[in-house]
C-alpha cells in the first residue's frame, strides 16, 4: 500500500547542535509506527520535523505524493507554499504530551472551532461528528465542560478528539500519557489502541514498551540523532540486536 | 457661592473628566496594542523607535507631555491651532501617554502565553490572525485584566492634569473656585467625585473580571 507519509534522511540542528543525523523513515497507510529511544535522542524533533513546526536543514518530507519539504542540489531546503502547504497540512494531527487545549473553550468548541472556523464546513455534520467522537471517547457528558474541570487523561483524550475531528490522514503523537498517572495513562492508551483497531495512521513517540508491542506495526529506537534499530516491535522489543538498543530496554527494565 | 452652585459647576467639569477618561480608553487600548506589537517586531529599527517611545512616555511627566502637544504645534511649527485644541491636545496626550504603558502590559501578557498555544492553533490550521484572534488576545486579556484596572483607576485620577493647560475638567474648576472663593470644599467635593468615580470603574472591572472566570 502507498505511504502516507515519508521522510528521506532528514537532518535538522539547533545552532552548533545536530538533532537529527540523518533518518529515513516512512508509514503506510493503516500503519502504527513506535518511535522509542532516550531522552534527547531527538524523537520529538523528528516528529515535529514531520509536522512542520521545525524547518529541517536537510532531507525531503513527502506526504502521500506530495512534496513538503525538499533539498535543492545547492543544498538548500525549500518548503512548499501556499494552497500546496495548506493541503500539506490537512493530512497531519498532532497530538501533544501537555495538550495544548484552549483554556477558554468548552470541550465541545475545542472539537469543532477548527473544522467549522477554518475548514468551513457544515455546521450540523460537525456537529454530530463531534458527538460520535465525544462517545468514543466516553466524554458525552463532558461536551460543556472547561478544559480545567477535567482530569489529565479526559483532557487528553479531548485533545486526540479535536485533532481527529480536522479528519487527518495520520495522527502523531508526542509522548502522550507522560504526563499523566498510571490509572489515566491505561484509558488513553486504550483509545488509541482502538484507533489503531480501526487503521488509523499513527506515529507514536512512547516509553510505554508494553503498548508499543502492542499497538504498533514497526517500532524504531532512535539514539543520537539516528535510527540505531528498526524492525517488528517484537523483534525489536524481544531480541534487540544492537548494544545501545540492549543498554535502553535494560535500563527500561529496573 | 452657594454649595449647589459650586456642586453644579464641579459636575459639568466632571463630565468633561468623564470625557477625557473615556475617550483615552477608545483610543489608548487598541492603540496600546498596536504599540505592543512594534515593541515586538522582528524589525529591529521599529522595535527601536518604539522602545524609545514607551521609554519617553513612560520617562517623562505626562504633564510636560500634555504643554509639549498643547503648545508644540505653535511654538515649534508656528502653526495657528483653534480654539478646540486644547481638549484635542488633552485627548492625544492622553492617549499617547497610556499607550505606551498599555503596550507593555499587553506585551507581558502576550508573552506570558505557552508556545504550546500557538503550535497547537498551527496544527489545527489556525492562520496567524485566527489564531492572535480567537486563541491568544482572548486569554491575554484575561491574564491582563487586573494590571488594566488598575492603570484605568491612575486615569481617572490623572485626568486632573489636565488642568495644565487649563482645560476646565473638575480639578481645573475646583482649583478656580477655590482661589476666587477662599475655601476648600470645592477640593472636598472634587475628591468625593473622584472617589465614586474610581468606586464605579472598580465595580465594573470587578463584573467584567468575574465574567472571565468561567475557565482558567
Ligand atoms: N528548540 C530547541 N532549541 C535548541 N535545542 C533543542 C530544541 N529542541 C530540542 N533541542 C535539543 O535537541 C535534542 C533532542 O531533543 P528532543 O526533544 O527531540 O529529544 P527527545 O528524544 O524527544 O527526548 P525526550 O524523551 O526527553 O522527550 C536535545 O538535546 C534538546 O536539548
Ligand atoms: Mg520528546
């Protein structure tokens, strides 16, 4: 099946300081991939990278058959522009690890502000979308209720709502119950194993190696700005071939 | 002079008080935004210029500002002005004078807001005037509210200094009266007059602040 998404050796720094080497990276349609690796290794970045809020320094981004971001032959990037980014990024969500909802929006106005503000479309099918996704999230009776008035776990789960609700080809996901408890870390775990159930494209930076297992199609463990190893989550997850890989899950472990 | 009659008088110059705190809002706030976003620009000589403008604003006497806009046209540019001026000289003193400290404020509370804000509204395909709009100004005037307040009780106050171009607001009639009758109670009933004034505006930020409290 065709990619949604694909970065070819992506490089981006911060000043004097290289983030991302070189990756290489792409996710099939229906496909869940687990980006895993220590802290400052540069999941996030390259995540980030994919959903434009960094420029990269080198590489190209594709999604589905359009082209984001691309190097020139003087080694120069360039983005795409105008309706082309517009469209570029209709095909992308992002879901963060502190949220981000807008405070002063009830729940229901944080799921449907953006699809009827600036998609423009149709009042009473947002609208009764909103409520299918509400449900499944089990926030029904939350729709007029402030972000403030909700717990970490409902608050996020709002926040995957209002991301599906702009109908994104692919959802990513930065570290997603990191800040929240185990007993709220389960639910919000649990609704995006039912996305993936239901062939959403994901892109989920974790370090919940259970769920990783678990929900994704291909796992990557990602160390020093490169991809170290690659592969099926069980493969990777239970027989890791590479020392650092090794070194990562033990210390995971204790 | 009859205690009526001094009271009449210090009521219509109240009025002009009323007037010149009014329309220094209309004009300071927006332009005080406006400010706020040079003061941020990534245009440096803009960042400069208005730096330097706040810095004057803020550095100098408002009552030397008011004689500066009031006599300047004049004596600088020898330009005949009418007989209105001087309130037009007192609402642009005004108004340049509180823009510049409702610049920084709106500043402050601009940048006191998460990136996470923005990179969300981004996401979601929010443009940028959407996103200043709808997602940040109305948080940031949440935020602001009480610093606002409190410059908008220093205005009432402050529009007394008008009388340094004799424009006849209360103070001005007060001290006049004061000085032609030789007796204080003009101050007396100018002070009860700035005192329910402040009293009114002080309820009313404390209605509009409550009205926001329904998120945090
Ligand atoms: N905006 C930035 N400016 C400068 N350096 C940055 C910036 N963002 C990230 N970095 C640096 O890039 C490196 C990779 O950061 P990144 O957030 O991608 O790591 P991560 O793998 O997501 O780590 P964690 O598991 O802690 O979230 C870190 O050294 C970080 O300090
Ligand atoms: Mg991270």
């Amino acid at each position: 099946m065709s990619n949604i998404l694909t970065m070819n050796n992506i490089q981006k720094s911060f000043g004097e300081l290289e983030v991302i080497k070189d990756i290489s990276v792409s996710i099939k349609k229906g496909d869940v991939l687990s980006i895993i690796g220590p802290s400052g290794g540069g999941k996030s970045t390259l995540l980030r990278c994919a959903a434009m809020l960094e420029t990269i320094n080198g590489g190209s981004i594709l999604y589905g058959d359009k082209k984001a971001a691309w190097t020139e032959d003087n080694g120069k990037v360039v983005y795409a522009k105008g309706k082309d980014m517009k469209e570029i990024k209709n095909y992308f969500g992002l879901v963060f690890q502190n949220f981000n909802l807008f405070p002063h929006f009830s729940v229901l106005k944080n799921i449907t502000d953006a699809p009827l503000r600036m998609q423009k479309r149709n009042k009473d099918e947002v609208m009764s979308e909103a409520e299918v996704l509400l449900d499944k999230m089990g926030l029904k009776e939350k729709a007029g209720a402030y972000p403030y008035q909700l717990s970490g776990g409902q608050q996020q789960r709002v926040a995957i709502a209002r991301a599906l609700a702009l109908k994104p080809q692919i959802l990513f996901f930065d570290e997603p119950t990191s800040a929240l408890d185990p007993e709220l870390t389960a639910e919000v775990l649990r609704v995006i194993r039912q996305l993936a159930e239901e062939n959403m494209t994901m892109a989920i930076v974790t370090h919940e190696m259970n769920f990783a297992r678990l929900v994704s199609d291909h796992l990557i463990f990602i160390d020093g700005g490169v991809i170290v190893e690659q592969g099926s989550p069980d493969a990777v997850l239970g027989n890791p071939q590479m020392e650092r890989t090794k070194a990562f899950l033990n210390k995971l472990e204790q | 002079m009859e205690l009526q009659t001094m009271v009449t008088m210090l009521a219509e110059g109240f009025l002009k008080s009323v007037a010149i705190f009014s329309l220094t809002l209309l004009g300071s706030l927006p332009l005080g935004l406006l400010v706020a976003f040079g003061r941020m620009s990534k245009f440096k000589p803009l960042q400069w210029i208005v730096k330097f403008y706040i810095s004057v604003m803020r550095g100098t006497p408002l009552m030397l500002q008011l004689m500066v806009v009031f006599f300047g046209p004049h004596y600088l540019l020898g330009i005949q002005t009418g007989s209105n001026y001087r309130f037009v000289a007192v609402i642009i003193g005004f108004v340049l004078n509180y823009a510049a400290y409702f610049a920084e404020i709106y500043r402050g509370g601009i940048e006191s807001m998460s990136v996470g804000q923005y990179e969300a509204a981004e996401i979601m395909g929010y443009s940028k005037a959407h996103t200043f709009v709808r997602i940040i100004l109305p948080q940031v005037i949440k935020r602001i509210l009480p610093s606002i307040t409190n410059e908008m009780i220093t205005l009432v106050k402050d529009t007394s200094l008008a009388f340094a171009i004799s424009y006849a607001e209360m103070f001005t009639l007060a001290k006049k009266i004061a000085s032609s009758q030789s007796t204080l109670m003009p101050f007396v009933i100018a002070g009860v007059f700035y005192f329910i004034f402040n009293y009114v505006v002080a309820f009313i930020m404390e209605r509009v602040e409550k009205k926001m409290s329904y998120y945090r």
